[in-house]
C-alpha cells in the first residue's frame, strides 16, 4: 500500500486509522508494507514513530495495543523527495525493494490522499515511472473539481488504469449505516410500504458540521462545501435512497441501480439552492481576502421516476453550524384520517419520519405520535429506537476501514464508476455555472436563513433534536 500525502491531515485522520482497525479486526493481508511517501525526507524509524503519534497505541479508546502496533510498525516504509514526472524521488527504489521482501504474487495499490489538484501530475507520474503496471489506485473525493476537470482526468486516468482497477472512494457509502439503506427497505415489508411518494413527503439528507476547516483551509479553499459535501457525499447518499431494487447481489449490478438512480436527478436549479460562507472564513492565513468559497451549501433536488416523482429531496452541509448530525430522513405525510377528538395541529407539528443516523456505526429511529400517558387528549411525539451495533453478532467497521477492505478484496460494490460520477456532474452543473450569492452568516448558527425555507413546515430535522419525531 503506498500511501501519498502520508504525513498530511487527511492521512492522519482517515487513512492511518482505518489501517489500523483493520490490523486488530485480523483483515489486512498476513504479508504487506505500507509505503508512505511526502515531500520531506524521513527514516522509516520516523515515519513510524510519526504513525505512533496518530494512533498513540495502548491509549484509552485505541484500536491497537502496543504489541499489535508493534506489528503494524514492522511494515511501515517512508519514501521521501516528493513523487513527480521529473523526478520520482527515493519512491521506485522503496517499492521495488518492498515488493522483493513479499516476493512472488505481491501486488500494489496506491491511494491519493491528496488535494484534486494533485491526481493529474502524480497519475502522469505513476505512469511515468513504471508504477502503474498492475497496480489498483484509490483516488480521494472531489474526483474533479467541475465537469471540465473530471473529464480531463478520468479520461487520463482511464489511459493509465483499466476500470476495474479504480476506486474512486467516497467514505459516506463506506458507511455501516448507508450499507444498510437498501438492505432496510427490502427486507422489511413495513419499511418496503413507506419508500416511496406515496407515503413520503420529502426526503432530508443532512450533514450540518459544528467543525471548522481546522488545518484543512488550503485544500478546502480548493473545494468548499458544494465540491466537497454535495457532489460528493450527498448526491451519492440520495442516490442510495432513491434506486430501485438492483436486479442481483453483486457490485456490478448494485453499481448500475445506483448509476440509474443518479442518472434520474434533474439538475439542480440555482433558484432551489442556497450558500454561503461563514464569517471568520477569510481571515484565515491559508485563505484569500476576497475568497468566494461556500463553507455552506443547501439544495432542493427532484428525481423523475415513478416511485419519487414530486418528493423533494432536500440536501444540506456546512460548517460551524449549530448542531452536527449525518442523517437520512424520510418526512412521513400526515394521516389523512386522524384521530377523532384529538388535534394533529398545524403544518410542522407532530413531524413523523423515518430516520437513520449515518454518523458511527449507525441508528435507526421511526418517529411516532401518541396520547400522552396519563394525561388528557393531549398529543405527544416519540421515536423507536434500533442501534444497529446492538444487533446479534454486529462487528461494524470504520467506513474508511470497510472501504479499504474491500479494496484490498477488488470489491467494487460501493465505488462509484466513470458514469455514475458524470451524472453528478450534470447534476450539479447549472448550480457551479450560475452559483447564487454566496451569504455570510454567523459561527454557531444554523447558517443562512433563506435555506430554512427549504423543507416547508417540517423544518430540518436535525434542528429538532436528531430523532424522527419532533
């Protein structure tokens, strides 16, 4: 496994740690090496003392004790000089001698936990020096950062790998939780009998952050809220929700429903969308004065098929917000009967929904109104809770974790394919080409006002606490 960016943020916070927790769940290969590689230069015995840092094995709450560290340590490699087509650096020389130690059957896989900007020239560079013959690449998301640039590199990508050999991750659908949107509807007929317009009001996907961008503002900058959540996370989540039923159990014929699924969005119109940008953004050092960048991004999508034809789905990410939540909601229509001599109120109250909790390893909770015990005809809301690693024998793993399994195994079942990821894109082209103004709004609040408006009287559920009922 070579690892680029191996001394940054994201390897710090994502990478380094689903290795990990692959290394005490048994689930790396009994024989590899980790490569990492950086511009500066380091010895092995730094990079690994660095890695100690990040994991701080033995810790309370680490996934590794100090002897299963200790393991994990022995194949770790540093690489330094950087990597580029001029001049690869110490990287060939490593890997050619890593792959001499495994011998006979070793293969490779590189991961870009890079900027977007970077996957052009070190593509060029893989293919330059040798490195991509047979080898698997993992490219981290926003693969392009519009249309134009993802044509550009997946068409070059593409002339250096076969398909199949790409894993374009996005850890959202590494997510236990997300795994298991599919999987609730149809193996559950109550759950199979809500999916659809006929029961369903608005779909919400949200992932408000109260987060800043921390060490992240010079990659960030590049990105923002729309490139790095919506096109991304939030289109493929929605996607998730609204495919049909694949017509098999393999990746290649889940990869198709949710291809279909993403080629029914329309695209997002401007009016339907809001952003913005919280005060404070541009002071910071990595930043510029009169950056435009959205840290908040809020859209009203529409999907033509029959089963969600007139649903809106209703997405939204942001930074410094009030609350932080990663979740699915089904907003349930209102009876149509009610119960005689009890008041259901207005539009907004007694909000009833499907919800699933994304964030960890997941939770399932299904609001429901009843009269309040004891009392009078008075209506009162509550939720049935499922945590999902309460159920029998449940091992979850990181979504960083289970998506890295799975590479090592070739699964390509929650990897998103060339024409999935153009379909976002048109999706979300009219929103880059014309991009409303961008609004500031303040540190700790629930970001513009105009994207309050978005989901009607049932408001964002989140902003109710987290759970279906409000």
């Amino acid at each position: 496994l070579v690892l680029f960016g191996a001394t940054g943020d994201l390897a710090a916070r994502m990478v380094l740690p689903a290795v990990a927790a692959l290394a005490a769940a048994g689930s790396l290969p009994r024989r590899f090496r980790l490569v990492g590689n950086g511009r500066g230069e380091k010895t092995d015995e730094e990079f690994r003392e660095l890695v100690r840092g990040v994991l701080d094995p033995g810790a309370e709450g680490a996934v590794l004790d100090e002897a299963g560290f200790a393991a994990l340590a022995a194949a770790l490699r540093f690489a330094g000089g950087g990597f580029a087509v001029e001049d690869p650096g110490a990287l060939p020389d490593v890997v050619a001698t890593a792959l001499a130690e495994l011998g006979e059957g070793a293969r490779v896989v590189h991961y870009l936990a890079l900027p977007p900007s970077a996957f052009v020239p070190y593509t060029r560079a893989l293919a330059e020096h040798g490195l991509a013959d047979g080898a698997q690449v993992v490219f981290e998301k926003p693969y392009g950062t519009s249309r134009a640039s993802f044509e550009e590199l997946d068409e070059l990508v593409l002339s250096v790998f076969d398909e199949d050999r790409v894993f374009r991750i996005d850890h959202f659908l590494g997510k236990e939780a997300t795994q298991q949107l599919h999987v609730l509807r149809h193996a559950n007929r109550w759950v199979e009998q809500l999916w659809g317009a006929d029961a369903v009001e608005q779909v919400q996907v949200d992932v408000p952050e109260t987060l800043d961008v921390a060490d992240r503002a010079e990659f960030y900058d590049e990105t923002g809220a729309t490139l790095d959540m919506l096109v991304t996370h939030l289109l493929q989540v929605a996607a998730e929700v609204a495919m049909e039923p694949p017509a098999g159990t393999g990746a290649d014929e889940l990869v198709a429903a949710l291809e279909a699924a993403l080629a029914a969005f329309r695209p997002i119109d401007p009016a339907e969308a809001v952003l913005g940008q919280v005060e404070g953004y541009r002071d910071l050092p990595e930043v510029a004065d009169g950056s435009t960048t959205d840290t908040f991004t809020a859209a009203r999508l529409w999907v033509d098929t029959d089963r969600w034809r007139g649903v809106p789905f209703l997405l939204r990410s942001g930074k410094q917000l009030a609350g932080s939540a990663q979740q699915v909601s089904l907003v349930l229509r209102r009876p149509e009967a009610g119960v005689p001599g009890l008041d259901l109120g207005a539009d907004g109250d007694h909000v009833q929904a499907l919800t699933l909790e994304l964030a960890g390893s997941g939770e399932l909770s299904i609001g429901v109104t009843a009269r309040r015990p004891g009392g009078d005809d008075e209506l009162v809301d509550g939720a049935l809770v499922l945590s999902l690693p309460d159920l029998p024998r449940a091992e979850p793993l990181p979504p960083y974790a289970a998506l890295l399994r799975d590479v090592l195994l070739g699964e390509r079942g929650l990897f998103t394919a060339t024409a999935g990821l153009r379909e976002t894109w048109r999706v979300v082209g009219p929103l880059l080409a014309e991009r409303p103004e961008v609004v500031p709004y303040e540190p700790g609040s629930w970001g513009p006002e105009a994207a309050q408006a978005l989901p009607g009287g049932a408001g964002w559920l989140s902003q109710r606490g987290g759970r279906a009922a409000g």
